[in-house]
C-alpha cells in the first residue's frame, strides 16, 4: 500500500539541523521505507530491522531540555529514580559526551565514554574504566 503519512515540505534536518531523526514502525512496507527515506531526504539512513521490537527492558524518552545544565538535572533526577541500575545515555556531541561524563563522575558515578574520538587503543579495548 503506498504511505498514507503526510511528510513535511521541509526537511527535518532543514528545520532542526542538529537533531537526530529516527523513525521507528511495528510494519512497515517496503514502499512505505522508500517513501520514508525519499521525503526525509536521508542520504545513508543506518536501518534496524528485527522480527520484534517489544523488548520490555527498553523505554525510549525524549524531553526538552532549556540548557545544558536543565538537561543534566532531568537526568540526575531520572538516575536517582534508578539506583543501582545501568544505561546508556546518547549525546549530540563529543563535547556533549565528555562534559556529561565529567559531570556524573564529580558525583562519583562510574561512568565509560564511548566516542569515535576515543584513541585507537582504547577503541580496541574493551569499554571499561
């Protein structure tokens, strides 16, 4: 069936050329993918496809955040709703990445940064600190 989606004239990237796209879908159609990519105008879209996605142990959240420090208060907050559990966190920038890091570590969190910019050896090695 072709895409029933009403995509905007502008692209996203056009509007919001510093944040992310991801779209995410139970079923989509081979036409609907096509439709997808054609009007986002992604060049090299990184594509996950699974038999399911009902993973029970994931949650996805998005929120604003005002400034950078807002941000690292939602997520000292979301963190401190969670003691003892792990995660991940994803950031921007590798600046973004260091300065999150920096932050949770001043709070004696133990914390592993993970970044293209990391040095060839510690890219080889594990992800352990």
């Amino acid at each position: 069936t072709p895409c029933e989606h009403s995509f905007p004239t502008r692209r996203s990237s056009d509007l919001f050329p510093r944040i992310p796209i991801i779209a995410m879908s139970a079923s989509l159609s081979d036409v609907d993918l096509a439709a997808i990519i054609s009007s986002f105008k992604l060049q090299t879209p990184l594509l996950l496809q699974s038999d399911s996605f009902n993973r029970p142990n994931i949650s996805y959240s998005i929120k604003m955040k005002r400034s950078d420090q807002h941000g690292l208060e939602m997520l000292l907050e979301f963190l401190k709703e969670r003691p003892g559990e792990c995660g991940i966190i994803y950031t921007a920038t590798t600046s973004q990445c260091e300065w999150v890091a920096e932050q949770l570590r001043s709070l004696r969190l133990k914390v592993v940064v993970c970044h293209g910019v990391r040095s060839p050896h510690r890219r080889s090695g594990p992800v352990i600190d």
